[in-house]
C-alpha cells in the first residue's frame, strides 16, 4: 500500500507548529497521567510534549503499554491528565469546566479501538450516527436523518441497506466505518485515533486506513494516530512520535524516521516489521528483553536495561529530546543519527 498523498512532512522544531508560520492546533506540554494501583501509583506518561499543526496527522507508537492511548484519552480529557496541558485551538482543555469542554468536544472526536463496543448494540445504525446532531437539537429530525445518510455513504455504507439495521449484524469494519461516520458528524476539526485498526484484518486494515487518508482531504481534518504497527503509522502521517514506558524518546518527519532512526528502541520497532522478502537483509537489531515495570522504571533513560549501547551515563542521567536534525527530535545519549554521520 502505497502512502496517502498529504500535507509535506514537518520539520519543525518540538514545541512550534508543524508548518512553519501556522499556529498549532493542538499543543501538548508536559503531559503526566498518574493512576493508583492499591498503595502504589503509576505514572502511565511521564511529561510528554508535542504539537500538532492544521492539516497534519501525527503518528503516536510504541509497545503495549508505553502511554499512547492514555495520551489520546488524556487529550480529548477522557482521562484526566495529573498535571500539564492540552491546548486545543489556543484553550487549554484541562481549564475548562465540564459544560465549556464538552462543547469543545464537539471539534474534538475519538475514534475507539473496538468499533464494536464503541456502538450501543440496541440501536438501529441511522440513530447512532445522527445521535451528535440530536444531542445538540442541530436541525429537524428529517434533516438529522438525511446528513446521517449523506456520511453514512461518504465512509462506504449504504444507507438503505444499513441504516435501520444494528451493530451486531456487522463486521468490524464495517463497524469502524460506522464508528467514523459518527465522529465526523458533530463537524471536528480534529480526530484522535486510538488503534483504529488494531482489531481489524489485515486487508480491511488498509481500507480503513486509506478512508482515514481520504476523508482527512475531504473535510480538512487534523489527526493523531495511535498505532502499535509502525508498518501501519508510516502510511498514515507526517510526522512520527515514539514512546517508550511513558516517555516521548523520539519525533520526526515520517520518512526520515524510517530512513534514519536516531534512537535504538525506534530501531528495533523497525526491525520488528515483517518483511515479505525472506531474502532481504535487515539493518536494525531486533528488540530483546522485557519492559520494566511501570511502577518502578529504569532510572537516568529508560530504554537502557534493553538498550545495546547503553553506557554508565544512560543510567546516571535521563537524556533530555535533543533535536540531531531539522525536525528530528531524539531523547538519547548517543543518538544513531550521530554515530553515522560520524
């Protein structure tokens, strides 16, 4: 599958917009994300940052476990955040009182990663995704019945077909397409895909994502998309961030990552991609060794008890995200990008 034609990658700094001279849409600063588990507490993302320009769709991976998803929920406030911000549209969400962040909502929708559970199995299709428009008594109930009809074609399912029948009568494609109908009905301007494709087919995986491509050109949307399957992030976005046990380790434009990698644990990601050449070489050394514990990690980087070039000071000190290239960003004491330039 071929990458979706988009915006040009970003190469901006962290913390900037995407574009250089376009105000950011969405701004993450310092982002931590605690949870209680009896007397213990977990920090699951440990002040991440990142910024999302118009247009753009940013990219969010790493291992079961890094954050990612907590980040997405943390973003569309479904998960209160401990402490920093989520700027959207200049407002920081973690201000705002309920009734004023739930209209905010309605600019900022998420797509769940199990289509089928993400839709009330009582209702009929057309209902489910006029519902935004009900909620906020936006038109007759004709005129709600028609837009739901008009996205119910734009994301590939019939109306006629489909409208009075329920979620459980479909695949989980098909659910998916459902899921997205429903989000872009309140009008956002952006989405936050948390594994949109994760519990899919793979051939159905590609259609979804190539609707994601293709609907995002459509209505102008912004995107962040959560994935696990880097093969997957590649295809979809501008710009990638990595995660690794909570921790932004590294950010860059989608192809220079993948060409390029700066940091190790984005190495070996890469080099878990299968390759359907038996006969290829590979570049990147595979992962080994289990993540640490969340409620005790690592200290100075936390990718060192996996890493093989760790060195003394990777235990002593964290390493600060350090820009080693125009819009390439990497949180390491001795970055990749550097050692081959060298």
């Amino acid at each position: 599958m071929t990458k979706p034609v988009g915006l040009a990658a970003s190469a901006a700094p962290e913390g900037s917009s995407a574009s250089a001279g376009t105000a950011a849409l969405l701004q993450v600063e310092d982002l931590v994300v605690e949870f209680r588990t009896g007397r213990n507490r977990v920090q699951a993302v440990s002040g991440v940052s990142f910024s999302v320009a118009p247009g753009e769709t940013l990219g969010l991976v790493g291992e079961s476990g890094c954050g990612k998803s907590t980040t997405g929920r943390a973003i569309v406030q479904v998960e209160r955040p401990t402490s920093g911000a989520v700027r959207f549209e200049g407002r920081d969400l973690t201000r705002l009182r309920s009734a004023e962040l739930r209209r905010v909502r309605t600019k900022l929708q998420m797509i769940f990663q199990d289509p089928i559970s993400s839709l009330n199995p009582r209702r009929r299709v057309r209902d489910i995704v006029a519902e935004p428009l009900a909620i906020w008594g936006r038109g007759t109930p004709e005129e709600r019945r028609q837009q739901a009809d008009a996205m119910l074609e734009s994301v590939g399912i019939d109306p006629l077909a489909a409208g009075d029948r329920r979620p459980l009568e479909f695949s989980g494609g098909q659910c998916q397409r459902i899921s997205i109908a429903r989000a872009l009905m309140a009008d956002p301007s952006m989405l936050i895909c948390d594994e949109p494709v994760s519990a899919l087919d793979v051939s159905v995986q590609a259609q979804i994502v190539n609707l994601l491509a293709d609907l995002r050109q459509r209505f102008g949307l912004t995107m962040v998309f959560i994935a696990h399957d880097l093969a997957v992030v590649k295809n979809v976005s501008d710009r990638v961030a990595v995660m690794y046990l909570g921790k932004l380790v590294e950010l860059a434009p989608s192809d220079a990552l993948y060409a390029t990698p700066a940091h190790p644990y984005t190495e070996a990601l890469l080099a878990s991609i299968p390759e359907p050449d038996p006969s290829a070489t590979r570049h990147h050394r595979a992962l080994a060794g289990e993540l640490p514990s969340p409620l005790d990690p690592p200290s100075g980087c936390r990718f060192r008890t996996r890493c093989p070039y760790a060195q003394p000071v990777c235990a002593a000190e964290e390493p600060p995200l350090t820009e080693v290239r125009p819009g390439h960003r990497v949180a390491c004491h001795f970055p990749l990008a550097a050692s081959a330039a060298s």
